[in-house]
C-alpha cells in the first residue's frame, strides 16, 4: 500500500512539473456561457432528482405519482 502511494505521488508530481504555459485566455462572451451552462446544469438536475423523488416516494404511499397513467382513456369512471 505504501508503494501505490509513492508511486502514485511521484506520478502526480511529474504531471505538475510536466505543466507548460497554455497562453490562453477566456473572453467575457465564453466566461457568460459557461456560467449559463452551470446554472441550466444546476437547475435541470435540481427538477430531475425532486421528480425522481416523488416517484420513489409513491412507490411507498396510497398516492399515485403526478402524471402516472392508469391506463383507461377517460379521467373519471362512468355513472
């Protein structure tokens, strides 16, 4: 075990020593769409995980998960 980590330091320490200067920059425009690409990122998983959620949840209650079909084609039974 205390080889892997010597080897695997010594590994580390040889691509950071490997570095060169990538004389790049981001401009505002790129910087702004990295920045919207982030948020959409953050809110898609943020609605994604809540219905997986609620669908886990109706796995374990009386209700129903919002849009479940039940398989008639009319809303409500006839009278």
């Amino acid at each position: 075990m205390n080889m892997l980590r010597t080897r695997l330091a010594g590994l580390a320490a040889l691509f950071f020593c490997a570095v060169a200067p990538a004389h790049a920059y981001i401009d505002p425009g790129t910087g702004s769409m990295l920045l919207q690409v982030l948020g959409a990122a953050i809110a898609g998983a943020i609605f994604y995980f809540r219905e997986l959620r609620i669908k886990f949840l109706s796995l374990f209650s009386r209700r129903r998960a919002p849009g479940a079909d039940d398989g008639g084609d009319s809303p409500e039974p006839p009278r």
